[in-house]
C-alpha cells in the first residue's frame, strides 16, 4: 500500500470510518479502494476469539482454544525466553484463527492486592513486568500478529474504573506506571497500545495530549497505533486532537457523523484527522490477517501450557522437606478441597478462554503416579461451613500419611470490572485448614488464586503451593510439582502482605469514587515493605526449590555508562534445579528519598547437580537513574552506590558497594547551592577560596568563621558540619560580603 496515495484518494467519510471500530471487534472496510478490514481479539492468556453467533456482550462464547496461565503465574517463570515461547503458540493460534490484533498483554503494575484484575498482571515492579512483556510481544509478533499493550496507563484499581483519576507525582508515574509501557514500547516495538479508562491527575486519558502524543510519540518514538479500551471515549473529536487513533468498539454511524461534523464545524482540524488517518493504514498494511483458516496442533500446544505452568508454580514453604511426594515415600494420601475437583484455573472477564483440553487434579492424579481418596471439604461458591463435609474430611484426615488441601478464591472474588475487600480465602476454608492442621501435621496447601492471599494459619502447615491460575493444564502441573517430577523453580513477582491493613494504600484504596491518591508514591510495594523493615508472609522474589544454590564470586566493572556484574552460581543439592538470581541497587548518591534497594536485573538459570555457571547481568546509566521533575529528566547521579544479589528482596546472598562517576554536566552555582556541595567538588572549592576565603583573610574579617583556620591552616568553616548545612545565601548573614558570594557564583558558572 502506497501510505500517502491512499490517504489523499479517501474521502471525510471513509476517514471517519477508519478512525471508529465496527461491530465490536472490526476496523472499517473500504472496499473501493481494496481497504480490508482487521480483526482483533481478547488474549492475554489465550485466545478469546468470540463466537460469531455470541452476542457482544458474551465474554464465556468463544472458540475453543488453549487456556495458558494467567500472567500472574507466568510471570512467575521470570522466564523471558519462555514468555517469548507464550508468545509465539498465541501468535500461531491468532493467525490461524485469521486474527490481526491480539489484545494483550496486560501490564499494570499490582500496586494493591485488593486489585480486581492482578490475576492479568505481571508484576508490582516495572523491570519485571517490562522485561517478561516484552518478550511476550517479541513473540507473539514474530507471528505475523500485532498485539495491543494494555491499559496505558496508571491503571490500578476496577471500582470505578471508567471515571477514577489516578493522582500522583510525576516521579512516581515516571518511575514506577509508565516505565513498564516505555521498556515495551522502545524494545518490542508493539503494533499498538490500548488507552485506559482512567484519568491521570484529572485527565482523561483517552484524551491526554502529553500521554499520548508528548511522552508516547515524540520522547520514546512510538510509531504505532494508538486505540482505546471498549468505550473508553468520552469525546472522539478531542480524544483525535489528544493522539488516539481509533475508538473501539465505536457507536457505529454515530462515530463517523461525529467526526465529520467536527472537522466540518472545525473543532478537528482535518490534517489532525489524517495523523490517525495514516496510523491506521500503517496497520492495515503492516498486520493483515491470514488470507485463509489455518491449524495449530492443540495437544503440544496444550503441553506448553502444561511447561509454563511448571516453570511458575512458586513453593512458598516447605518445612522438613514435606514434599517432594513421591509413590515410594508418600503413604497414605487424602486430597481435600473442591477445588481439586473444579478448578480454579482462569481469570473471569475479557481474558476468559474456553479451554481446548481442560486438566483437572483430580483428572491428573492417576498420571501422577499417586493414589488417594478425595473428599470436598467445602462447597466452593458457599462461606459457610458444611459440617457434614468438614466431619468427613477431618475423619480422613486423621488416618492419613499426607493432606493435600486445594484452596482459593471462587471466579465471583476476582475479576475485571470490580475490586476485592478482602485478602481472606473463603471463611469455610480458612476454618477447615485450621482444623485439618490440627489433625494431621503433614499437611500441604494448593493455592489456586489471582493475587496475595492471606494465611492466618501459616505456622500451622509445613507446605504451601502457590499455583495462581494455571491454565488448562493445572491437574499435571501441580502433581509435576508436588510428585518432584518438576523441581519448583517460581517466584513471586509481587509482595504477599501478612495483613491486609499491612499494605501502604489500605486506608484509602477504593475509598474515593472519583480520585485514587498515589501517596505512597515510589514506596509501593516491596519498595515499602522493605524500606519500612516490615515483617511480611512472603517476599517480592521468593521462591523455593527442591535443590539449593551457592552464589559465589561478585565481581563489578564501571564507567560512565553503567555496570557490568559477574557472578558464579552452583547447585549444591542432588536434583537438577533453576535458580532466580535478582540484582538490586541500592542508591546512596542522590539526595531525595530513595527505597533502600530496587530491582535492576535478573535471569533464570539451569543448573545441574554439582555444577557451576558464570552469569553476567548488565546495568545501564538508567538503572542508576530517577526522575527528577525539577529538571524534567532522569538523573544519574554519581557517587556511592550497593550491589545486592540474591534470591528475593529480603535474602541477599552477595553485595559490594560501588562508586559511579557519571561525567555529569556540572549544575549552575546559585544562591541556593549549600556549601557542602562546593566541599565535594574540587573545583568549586578552589575557586570559593579564592574568591571568598582569600579576600576575607586579606580584610578585616577576623570574626567571620571562614577566616578562622584549623590546624591544618584550612578554613575551619568548611570542616563544620553546622555550616556545610547552609546555602550561600546564609554565608551573608555570617558577616561575609554580598559581594564575594556575587563574585563566586559569577566566576564558578563562567567555568562550567
């Protein structure tokens, strides 16, 4: 397609068209001039496709296709060529399916655990949540597929979702909202990106010129299609004029009257109109369907679903070594839970999938290798206690070897469109863990849910197995797990709270119908936790492994322009293994507040029994950097900085500290520039002593503390912690000459 040519050939109305969806999951066609339409669809965590004879607002109508795990435990692999692999089965899967867009992945960051979509999301840290995404685009776009990244941006909460703004700082939105998007966007190169319902700091973002076209376009380069989330337009002419592409999924002939009219009465300028116009038509040309129906083998898709799961299911604990269990050493077992026997295994909303080869535990538990009998212990979709059901449970219970519990949250708890009000599993469950622990002290906990979770009887149990949602295959994952024949290898991506009150945003999460305040502000998460020292059930990155790992030999390289790290891990244990080693910076250089550490790299490495690798991880100027709002940019800043390896944010194996030199542009001196700082730099202080000591010494100023030496014949001034602390300004109350300070900062900015 010749971009221009068929732009000029277009009339107001077919532009109109262009711009506004059609029939809920189209983009217009034009066939005068052979303009085809695009179809996209649902596909965080498997393809959505919805049936043609379901009705728009059916979410469960969909063709059959393979249910992955839901970015929560996926992104527990900290896997990124295995996110790469995700990608590519959805890319395959869409292309047969003659789908252009996938709309996902989902990549809002878990700043609340009472968040009602977490289940969708990767992480609560932007490194993690970028990087793993990233991956995830690559490979769905070597497909021939364009994705939509999702939902740009600061979109944090559910309740109140189409109208809520989310208030904060620039160095908070900066650092932590839109830094995932900016990763995805400057690495992945994704086809388009979804606007958000919300507004940030008060403005629509459908509707926000400096999201959109400032930060979006002009500073990190997108060049792809800007498009909204389902009815996400409040204005279509000003959402144009802000930088959005294409209202989805449009009012039909009302969208396009609407924009005609605008141009017409000149609220959108027609050449603005044609910015959209062009975007469109690059993805047309870009992303077109597959021209016939295509085929994908469902079961080896299904076993990769069945490998992602294994490489995310997280061993939280695993006191005395209760599992493995294997059929040599496990006995007797009982399983409990129906959820064992209907699991939870997908999200509920625009993600949900129909799954092509569903799995159940219970299904899988003759593969596994085991025996046991089942008993439901509760009804899923009930709070109340069924004391039938506990009383049976708890007899099998008591003459048993092993317990094996299946609990979480039913699909009403967690869901896109509302938020939870409580981290407690159901009160029938919480009250039957309690009692089975009591019976029985071999007994292990199978969490099937979105988000944290929290576990008033933790002390109680030896095991716990954080399986999140895990796609179709979630029977054979988890006895993968339980039975060894898979070594754990998954960590958390975000903070397990012990309490719910425990969490930064508690008091006010939700509370506000119309604004969200971002008063933690970089504080969220384990940026908080550990900053503060709070206790906390499980931390960001922890993981167990049925193996252990060794980190040994730190070694760290600088310049200018960042940090090479080298390190050596090895598997000390008996069983093949992959370790999660996690680099931290702590900044000790900038003089604003700081988190006491922050994730800057990490990777997943197999590692044999006995064996040693070498691992590099990279750290680059802006891994040393934070928005500084003042000068409107990031800023390294140089000076002394902590290196921490380990295994989550609280187990640290290794660390160094580290000094950087940035060659940063030296600042312009002012009267506000403390003294302290012209101490540290040695031309600032070569030129104060001339300018300032030298002409007070050769004065009558006897009494000014900068004329007054110390042994060493310095000014004693200038060792004083109480007078470092002053700005110039306040060196003139002292007695020094307004027109010395004058002098120097006159002489010092003509030398920088």
């Amino acid at each position: 397609m010749d971009i221009e040519k068929t732009l000029a050939a277009l009339t107001l109305s077919e532009k109109a068209a262009l711009v506004s969806g059609k029939h809920n999951w189209y983009t217009a066609t034009i066939d005068r001039l052979g303009l085809p339409t695009l179809m996209m669809t649902d596909g965080p965590s498997g393809l959505r496709k919805q049936d043609q004879s379901a009705g728009a607002n059916d979410l469960n109508n969909s063709v059959k296709a393979i249910t992955y795990p839901a970015a929560a435990l996926s992104a527990s692999t900290w896997n990124q060529p295995l996110m790469h692999q995700l990608g590519e089965h959805l890319g395959a899967e869409a292309r047969a399916e003659q789908v252009s867009l996938l709309l996902g992945p989902g990549v809002n960051l878990k700043r609340s655990p009472l968040g009602g979509r977490n289940f969708e999301y990767f992480s609560e840290d932007p490194l993690v949540a970028g990087k793993l995404g990233s991956a995830y685009v690559q490979g769905v776009q070597s497909q021939h597929v364009g994705v939509s990244v999702k939902h740009f941006a600061a979109n944090n909460r559910e309740n109140q979702r189409f109208t809520a703004s989310s208030d904060m700082s620039q160095r908070t939105l900066r650092e932590l909202y839109l830094r995932t998007f900016e990763t995805i966007v400057k690495t992945a190169h994704p086809a388009t990106l979804m606007t958000s319902y919300n507004r940030i700091n008060g403005v629509l973002n459908s509707q926000n010129r400096r999201l959109l076209r400032s930060i979006l376009r002009d500073e990190w380069g997108f060049h792809g299609t800007v498009m909204s989330d389902w009815g996400a337009v409040a204005d279509h002419a000003a959402a144009l004029r802000a930088g959005l592409d294409l209202e989805m999924p449009g009012k039909g002939q009302a969208s396009v009257d609407e924009i005609i009219q605008a141009v017409e009465n000149g609220e959108l300028d027609e050449g603005t109109l044609d910015k959209a116009v062009r975007h469109m038509l690059h993805l047309l040309r870009d992303w077109p369907a597959a021209q016939e129906p295509g085929t994908y083998d469902h079961h080896a898709h299904h076993e990769f679903a069945r490998k992602l799961a294994d490489d995310g299911i997280i061993l939280l604990k695993n006191d005395h070594h209760e599992l493995p269990l294997t059929p040599k050493t496990a006995g007797k077992v009982v399983i409990i839970g129906e959820l064992a026997e209907k699991p939870r295994y997908q999200g509920a909303g625009s993600s949900h999938v129909n799954p092509s080869e569903l799995v159940t535990p219970l299904e899988a538990l003759t593969a596994s290798g085991l025996t046991a009998d089942y008993y439901p212990g509760y009804h899923l979709n009930e709070d109340e206690t069924s004391d039938d059901l506990v009383q049976q449970a708890l007899a099998a219970a008591k003459d048993a070897d092993h317990v094996i519990v299946f609990a979480g949250y039913p699909a009403s708890a967690e869901s896109e469109g509302f938020d939870k009000n409580s981290l407690m599993l159901p009160e029938n469950q919480t009250d039957l863990i309690g009692s089975l622990a009591k019976v029985n002290p071999h007994t292990t906990i199978v969490l099937q849910n979105g988000s944290a979770v929290e576990m008033p009887w933790i002390n109680t149990v030896p095991a716990v197995v954080e399986t999140y949602l895990a796609g179709e295959a979630v029977g054979e994952a988890t006895w993968d797990v339980l039975t060894g024949k898979v070594n754990p290898s998954g960590h958390l991506t975000e903070t397990f709270p012990i309490r719910l009150t425990d969490t930064p945003m508690a008091p006010t999460f939700g509370q506000d119908p119309h604004h969200e305040d971002y008063a933690e502000g970089i504080f969220m998460g384990y940026r908080y936790y550990d900053t503060h020292e709070m206790h906390v059930l499980f931390p960001f990155g922890h993981g167990l492994s049925y193996t252990t790992f060794e980190y040994t030999d730190l070694n760290v390289t600088s310049d200018a322009q960042g940090a090479q790290v080298t390190f050596n891990v090895t598997n000390t244990g008996d069983v093949a293994g992959q370790a999660v080693p996690q680099l931290y910076v702590a900044n000790h250089a900038s003089h604003v507040p700081m988190p006491t550490k922050e994730l800057r790299a990490f990777t997943k490495v197999a590692v044999a029994p006995g064996e040693t690798k070498s691992v590099t991880l990279t750290l680059n100027r802006r891994d040393f950097s934070w928005w500084c709002e003042k000068d409107h940019r990031w800023r390294a800043d140089s000076g002394d900085y902590e290196v921490m390896l380990g295994e989550s944010s609280r187990d640290m194996r290794l660390q160094t500290k580290l000094t950087m030199d940035f060659q940063n542009r030296p600042s312009q001196v002012s009267p506000e520039t403390y003294l302290t700082t012209i101490v540290k730099d040695p031309e600032l202080l070569a030129v104060f002593k001339q300018t300032v000591i030298k002409p007070l010494a050769n004065g009558d100023q006897s009494g000014n503390p900068f004329v007054a030496t110390d042994e060493n014949g310095e000014a004693a001034a200038l060792q004083n912690r109480m007078f470092l602390n002053m700005p110039l300004r306040a060196v003139v109350a002292l007695g020094t000459p307004q027109s010395l300070i004058h002098d120097f900062i006159q002489t010092a900015n003509q030398n920088r």
